[in-house]
C-alpha cells in the first residue's frame, strides 16, 4: 500500500471516526420520519462568502438538480455537464491522443484554467501541472445539485473564475441509507458501463451532529472504433479516401529519397515487392490503418470515497469537516507502435536485407556494386574492416506488439476541517484549512526503443550461419525490420519493447478566514446591507518525473521527442471583501434594488500584486420582473505549466505540407530551405505521416499577468399571474487582453508559406517557428525535428459574447381540471454566441471561431446555437421525460485550403433522449434513459480537420455521440 493511500485512509477514518462514533451509538432513537435529507446547517451561495438565504446575486446561476441528474443517469460530472449550452466540452472517453485520462470542463470556451470547479464551495487539489480539476473525482452520487455561475466570480473565488464557477454541492445532514446501481449498454451490445454506490448518513448528540459518507464504484468498457463505420478506417480530409501511415505493416523506406531510388515523387515512399523482391513505389493501399484498437469509449475502473461531518461543540462553535480519496485507472489506447519516421543506420551486411534491396540501397546511395558486395559479407559491426552503413528511414509499424497502451493510475486524496459560527447576532466567523494531493502514474505500455532497434538492426550472419547482433549486451535480438507482417518474432518483438513511466504529483494547501454578516439597513430598505471580508493563503506544488529512457531525445518511439522533468510551485496571499446592499425596498417601480461589490487582493510569488474586482446590482420594479448585472475586472496569474514546463513534443494535424509533392515553386522552395528541408528533398518530400506533424511548447518564465473584463446583463421573469412560469435572459460579454495563449499551427504555417499572407516570401518571424527533419525535409520524425514551435506567450486577445436564455413552465393538471393526474413541466436552456474572436498575438490571424471548426485555428466546432428542452410528465410513482438537444451547424474556416466540399460544413444536429421513472414503493425506484434515442451517427469529417486531440475516428466524439442508441437502467433503495 503507498504511503499516500494510507495517509488518505487515516485520515478519513479518523474523520468519520471521531464524528461518527456517536452517531451509531443513537441511531436507534432516531424517528422514521427523520431518515431523509434535513435542510444543512452550512448555506452555500455559489457566488458569494455571504451566508443568507434569501441571497440572490445578480450574476447568473444555472442550477442542475438531483432530478435532472436522476433523468441523466450520468457516470461521471462530464457525462452530465457536456450537452449544457454554456460548457463547450473538453477533452473526454471519447478521446485517445493527446488524453491523459482526465476530464474537465471549460465554460464560455475560452479555456478550462479560467473556469473554476467546486465541492461545496471549496476549492479540489488539481490533478496536473496546468492547475484543472478533474471532474471524475467528483462524488457524483451524493450531489444534491450543481450551480454554474456563468458572470465571473474572481473577486469571490479568485482570479481562475474569469469565466465563471461550476459549483458541485452534496447532500449534507442526510440521515440514512441511499444505495444505487445502474448499467448502461449500446443498442449493439457494447459500450458497457456498470455504476454502483452507497450513501450512508445519520445524525447524532440530538441533532447537533452529522456524518455522512459514500462509497462508489464505476467501470466502463472500451468501444473500438472499429466497432463503427464512421471510424472503422482512417479518412483523409483533402481526398475523402483511406488515409493510412507511411508507417506500416510492411516497411515503406522514407529515405533514401523517392528520386534517389528512381520512384515518382508523388509516392508514399518504397516498398517490398513481394514478388521481385526489390522496393517500388509504395501505395495508399500499402499503408496502415491507424484506427485499429483506438476507442471512442476510454476503459474507467474508478472508486471513489467520500466522508462529511460536523459537530456543535457549543453554541456558536461547530466543527466541520470532510475527506475524499479517487482512484482512477484510465487505459487510453493508440495504433501499434513502429520506428515512424526516425532515422536509423542499417548496415549493408544486415541478414535480413532482401539482396536486391540492398543493391538498390547502394545505387541510391552511390556505393558501387564492389563495395556494395564487399559490404555485404562483413562478419561484424561498427569498426570491423569494410563494413559499411548506410542512413535510412525504414518505416515499420510493430503489429507484433499489439496497440500503444497509455495507462493512467491516479489516486487523490483531500482533507478539509474548520469551525463556524456566530460571534454575535448578525456576525459570523469560518475558518478552515485544507490539504490536497494528486498522484498519477502514466505507463506508456509497448511503444518500444529507438535504441534497441539501432542495435538490433547492427546484426551480421557468422560463420556458422546464426544471425548475431554486432552489440550483444542487454541480450540482443536481432531484428527482421523487412519481413512480411508476422515476421517479428516474441524474442525480437520482447526485446525491443519498452514501457516507459512518468510519474506526476500535485500538491495543494488552503486557508481561509472570513467574517460575514449584516451592517445596517439603508432609510429605504428594510433588509440590512450584508458584508463579507477575509484572507486566503494558497500554496500549489506539482513536479512531472519520467523514467530515464523519457528523458532520451527520441528514445520512446512513437512519441516523437524526450519528455523532460518539470518541476514549479508558487504561493499566492490574498484579501477579499464582499457587499451586497439592499438600496431601495417597497416603493413605487422599485420593489427591489440592490447594489453588490467585491474585490481581492492577491499577492503572488511569480507575478506579484493585482487586484480583482467587480460591480453590479438588481433592479425589480414590480415583484417577479428582476433586472441584473454585474461589471467584472480579473487578473489571472499563470499556472505551473505555462510556466515552468520544459521544451515538449506533441503533433498537430496537417494533411497538405506546402513544400510536399512533386512541384514546388522556386520561392517557396526557398523557404522550405530555410526552415530546414535539404535542397536534395525538394520535390520529393513526402506529404505528413498520419495527417500529422510535430509540434513543440514550452513554459514561459517570464509570463505575466493576463486581464479578464466581463459583462453580464439581463433580467429575471416570474410573474405571479403566471403561476410556474419563469424566464431569465443575459447577455454576457468577455475580453481577455494579454491572454496567456500559444500561437495556432494555421498561423504560424501560413504566416511562413501562404502567397497571400506572406505575398514576397520573405524568412520572416512565422518561418523561424518552423523546424524540418534534417534529413527528409518533413515536418514529423525523431526528436532532431521541431516541427512547429508554439511557445506561451503574454501576446493573445479573447473576446466572446452571447445571450443566455432560460425558460420553464410547470402546470398542475389539478390547476386545469385534470385531478389526480400529475403535473407537465416544460424547460428550455439555451446560448446564442454572437461572436468568440481569438488572436495568439497581433501577427496572427484575428479569427471569429463563431460556427467554425478547423485543423490548426478554430480547432473543434463552435456552433452558433446550442439549446436544451426538456418535457417532462410526473406524478407519483412515476415519470417520464424527453431531453431534446440542439447544435447548430457549422462550417470550416475559410482560411482552410485543399480540404473536400463534403467536409467543410457539419449541418445542424438534434439528439433526443427518453428517461422513465418508476417508483413502486417509497424506498425503491427504477429509471431507464434510452440515450440517442434516434440512433443518429455522428458527422463524418475525415481526420484532418480539427485539433488532434479533439477530432477522433473521423469525427468529434466530444460534441456528437459516437456510440449511438443506449440503455440504461438503474435502480435505487433508500431507507
């Protein structure tokens, strides 16, 4: 057992330990009655440090009930938060490269480190180095409800709420058993997801005290995307044709050149003939299929522990406290791994080298037919007389070793404790402390070693006729790099495996004071002017440590570069203070106005000073017509990635390389020069392997401060003639100035080669971001070749603005003379986005993602509109409900070139889901959510288009539903 887990396990057994021990010796006296939910003690007002319940802020506040989470059914927070119109939903199950198992969540689509995720209005450790909260930590079994304040909450929260606050807030005082299970299934059989979790609760020392704890458990099964049409095969974007890897089941040689063995230059490269035994031009159909054993639903094996409690010790004096622990394991997984694009020295005398390849190996290579045979002969390596090597990019994909497998195994833990209470009528005190920690150990599984495979591919055939490596340390196997699939052997194939692990670990410490309460009351209002003031100490510590063949430039195949330690911390010292003044009550056309305020002070270690702030009020002129607002100003600090994180590799998608193909014109031959192809490669450099190319990022040290100005104003409507009626309409506006972003890949590609952004085509700022394989002239191989650099910088500009709009309806057939019948209730949430503007700095394209998607700039759709409605019919003991979801079309960007007409436009989309709710006692209930229930197949785009951690199997499982119609069904007993 590590020694995190077991702190975690004390510590929450000494929590409930010293709340519960009493309450199980008494709950034999407690009431029948009493065995359900009791209002908390503890008033969360998501928002706001002020504890009142008749609060009412003027920044909009969408609530998510337990109701609509039963009708959902979901199996994480992301299953239940991904389809709200204000969320643009994140990397998720549904995504393998570029995932590291974790789900978060991103409001107003301007990134998820400006959106800030709660527990009951307390902050959770994150689970990386970029500061984000991982939303399957989230007991999803004990929420009473989530609130999603979408106006900013810096002031309140600090400044990491620049676009709002998704606040997840859990049953409290509950008094006995809640045990639930569900099981989801596809129409086709697969997709499995079976959920289970027990809630156990009770009072005690006569209601003074509560403890409550919940166990769950959750695992999902992979669905391939093999097992659909849509993502049976991978698809180019440019052609609508099979778009496999260059690096495949059988070797394709990538260097020597095309011209330099003779081949066309529009070929994929050269392959084995198999029946003359010489290499010709290799074919798409010689490629391979990179969507064998990738998932649309990621494998989840999850449990997750959760204790609360809180004890009146005296009047005015109440302990509270609670403690969580999660462990994941998240198993992503990607196409076998193989020697790509790297760069190997294969030696003449290489058993395994048909004859007549290395012939033309050696006429490629200028090497005469003497000395190619002479070569050939050499019994030895490196140093041997007459041997000779020669430099080759011999693309082999390792089926042998089945998939990459990326295996995350995280575990987080988080203790809380504080007291609360009145000091005096009207004035309350809250101090509290917590502490946090993340661990994950990620284990690349079968992606095998760039050096293992140098010294495997150094063999030479003794005299005795055995096949022996030149360099037989590490117990060598030589390696047959040019057989038919199936060639590598179990000894060759074990030998050259590798599983590499990075270890990572978050951890965060936070205390908190306040004091809140009532001041006075203005000559025209009863209420008194409510208040609220504190400090907050944080302090964040995270550190990424790989394994040593990480760290080797190259070393991990298929990763395209080393991946380094990280390592950064920083602290922040913060005051707050917080006002909300009733002006004016119960006068004519002012039956309420209310003025609000709140700013903050934080103190960094990395940027120093700022100050957030914001404004705002409500106006109800007459009871049920509110009018509100609010004006916030945010300054956000960077994270520990943006940072400190060292130079990385990555990959974009690219399907069309400006300098590939046969026919380059002399200027931009030129270009294609300076950024690093050799003048040899020109016209013979082929197009991205996989439809991808690297890129590299890195930390900024000297990053500063980004700014955030938000604007919300709307209105609130419940007119009392309208009995259940009630709307509310806002409109936000946001503007993030110095934002802290990296340049698109589009920009920096286009910047450097496009005619029209680049007319004279001068080696200009974009170019010098632009790094080739020094020995193909791509822009994707081994460690050596950059690609293209996109770097933090202070340079970028967000603007986004939209209208929110909400609205229900609820009628009691008794109200219309249909008695005894239940009640109908109609719901409607919805975003129109007027505009999303996004600028990595003033040298790049000024670009509206409104309705758009694309490879490299707008990256994955942002629909215009987005709504939900919900018809709902209930009555006792039973429910049913229809969940209509709306996602407007959308079309790619214009600057988007070579891309088919069929894949330059997703039309509107419309997903309907049906949940029925049974309850034939008052302790058992039984729910069945019929998810997609017209079996709609999501778009189909091609693999080029779309960032490459967002598009997957041809399309973007984040936004639409890859696995079509499912089931499920779940039950649950309280007692």
């Amino acid at each position: 057992m590590t020694s995190t887990l077991r702190s975690c396990l004390l510590a929450s057994t000494m929590l409930v330990a010293s709340i519960a021990a009493p309450a199980f010796a008494q709950q034999q006296s407690v009431p029948e009655s009493e065995t359900q939910a009791e209002p908390a003690s503890e008033i969360v007002v998501t928002g706001s440090r002020i504890s009142r319940p008749d609060l009412e802020l003027a920044s909009p506040v969408n609530v998510i009930s337990q109701q609509e989470i039963q009708f959902r059914q979901p199996g994480t927070a992301d299953d239940l938060l991904r389809n709200l119109p204000a969320i643009r939903p994140s990397i998720g199950a549904g995504v393998n490269n570029g995932s590291d198992g974790s789900s978060t969540l991103n409001l107003r689509g301007i990134g998820e480190q400006r959106t800030l995720v709660l527990l009951d209005g307390r902050r959770l450790v994150p689970y990386g180095l970029d500061g984000l909260t991982d939303t399957n930590n989230i007991p999803v079994a004990l929420l009473q409800q989530v609130e999603v304040l979408t106006g900013g909450a810096s002031s309140t929260y600090g400044a990491d709420a620049v676009a709002g606050v998704v606040n997840f807030i859990t049953r409290r005082d509950f008094s006995g058993i809640d045990a639930s299970a569900s099981y989801r299934v596809s129409e086709r059989g697969d997709s499995q997801r079976f959920k289970a979790d027990l809630v156990v609760g009770g009072n005690f020392a006569d209601g003074r005290g509560n403890v409550v704890l919940s166990v769950g458990y959750t695992k999902a099964d992979p669905l391939l995307h093999l097992d659909r049409s849509v993502s049976a095969v991978p698809i180019s974007s440019t052609t609508g044709s099979f778009a496999g890897s260059s690096t495949a089941q059988v070797t394709i040689f990538g260097a020597p050149s095309n011209a330099a063995l003779g081949l066309p230059a529009s070929s994929f490269g050269a392959v084995v003939n198999p029946t003359t035994g010489l290499l010709q031009s290799a074919t798409a159909n010689d490629t391979y299929n990179t969507n064998i054993g990738t998932y649309f639903q990621t494998p989840l094996d999850r449990i997750n522990v959760y204790s609360a409690g809180r004890y009146e010790i005296t009047d005015g004096v109440e302990f509270y406290g609670s403690a969580m622990f999660t462990r994941n394991k998240i198993a992503t997984q990607l196409a076998s791994s193989g020697t790509f694009n790297n760069t190997y020295q294969l030696g003449l005398n290489n058993p395994y080298l048909p004859s007549g390849i290395r012939s033309q190996l050696c006429t490629a290579s200028k090497i005469s037919a003497a000395d190619c045979a002479t070569a050939a002969a050499v019994q030895g390596g490196p140093g041997t007389p007459g041997y000779r090597e020669i430099a080759v990019v011999a693309q082999r994909r390792f089926t042998e070793f089945g998939p990459r497998g990326n295996l995350f195994e995280s575990q987080m833990f988080q203790v809380q404790g504080g007291f609360r209470g009145d000091i005096t009528t009207g004035l309350k005190y809250d101090v509290s402390a917590q502490y946090g920690e993340t661990t994950q150990n990620q284990t690349r599984q079968r992606w095998g070693s760039f050096s293992k495979v140098q010294q495997a591919l150094r063999a030479y055939r003794d005299a005795s006729g055995t096949i022996r490596c030149a360099d037989t340390t590490n117990g060598c196997v030589p390696l047959n790099l040019f057989g038919p699939n199936g060639s590598i052997t179990s000894a060759q194939a074990a030998f050259v495996n590798l599983d590499a692990i990075i270890n990572r670990k978050v951890r965060q410490t936070v205390v908190t004071g306040s004091l809140s309460g009532d001041l006075f009351a203005s000559p025209l209002a009863a209420s008194k002017i409510a208040f609220a003031a504190g400090a907050e100490y944080r302090k964040i510590s995270a550190a990424s440590q790989p394994d040593g063949p990480s760290q080797v430039q190259g070393e991990v195949l298929g990763t395209g570069a080393r991946t380094p330690p990280d390592v950064g911390d920083y602290s922040v010292k913060e005051v707050f203070g917080e006002l909300i003044a009733p002006l004016i009550e119960n006068q004519p056309f002012i039956y309420k106005l209310t003025a609000e305020a709140g700013i903050r002070y934080s103190d960094y270690t990395t940027t120093g000073g700022s100050t957030t702030w914001k404004a705002g009020g409500t106006w109800e002129p007459i009871q049920g017509f509110k009018f509100r607002g609010t004006y916030q100003v945010a300054v956000r600090s960077p994270n520990i990635q943006e940072l400190f994180q060292s130079p990385v590799q990555g990959l974009g998608n690219l399907t069309v390389d400006p300098c590939a193909g046969a026919s380059v014109a002399a200027n931009l031959a030129a270009l294609c020069v300076a950024t690093g192809a050799p003048a040899g490669t020109i016209g013979s450099i082929p197009q991205p392997s996989s439809g991808q190319i690297n890129n590299t990022t890195a930390g900024n040290r000297d990053l500063d401060v980004e700014k955030a100005k938000t604007l919300t104003l709307g209105g609130v409507f419940a007119p009392s003639f309208l009995k259940g009626f009630s709307a509310t309409v806002d409109y936000f506006r946001i503007k993030v100035s110095n934002a802290i972003t990296q340049p698109a890949q589009a920009d920096i590609l286009n910047g450097c080669y496009s005619a029209t952004l680049n007319p004279s085509f001068s080696n200009n700022a974009f170019c010098a971001l632009i790094g080739r394989n020094p020995l193909t002239g791509t822009l994707n191989g081994a460690g050596e070749t950059p690609g293209v650099i996109l770097s933090y910088s202070n340079l970028g500009l967000i603007k986004t603005a939209g209208i929110d709009l909400g609205v229900n309806q609820r009628v009691l057939l008794d109200d219309v003379g249909i008695h005894d019948s239940g009640a109908i209730t109609i719901g409607f949430n919805g975003t129109w986005l007027d505009y999303y503007r996004f600028q990595a700095n003033p040298n790049s394209i000024n670009r509206d993602c409104t309705g758009r998607y694309s490879p490299g700039g707008c990256t994955n759709p942002r629909a215009k509109t987005r709504w939900n409605g919900r018809l709902t019919y209930d009555r006792p003991g039973f429910d049913v409900s229809l969940l209509w979801t709306h996602i407007s079309g959308v079309k790619l960007e214009d600057s988007v070139a070579n891309i088919l007409p069929a894949f330059r436009s997703i039309k509107a989309y419309d997903y309907f889901d049906l949940s029925f709710g049974v309850r034939p006692t008052k302790n058992l209930s039984f729910n069945l959510t019929v998810n997609n229930l017209l079996d709609k197949d999501p778009p189909l785009v091609g693999s080029g288009v779309g960032g490459t951690s967002y598009n997957s199997g041809n399309t973007f499982p984040t936004i639409y539903d890859p696995i079509g119609r499912s089931y499920t069904l779940g039950a649950r007993l309280t007692f």
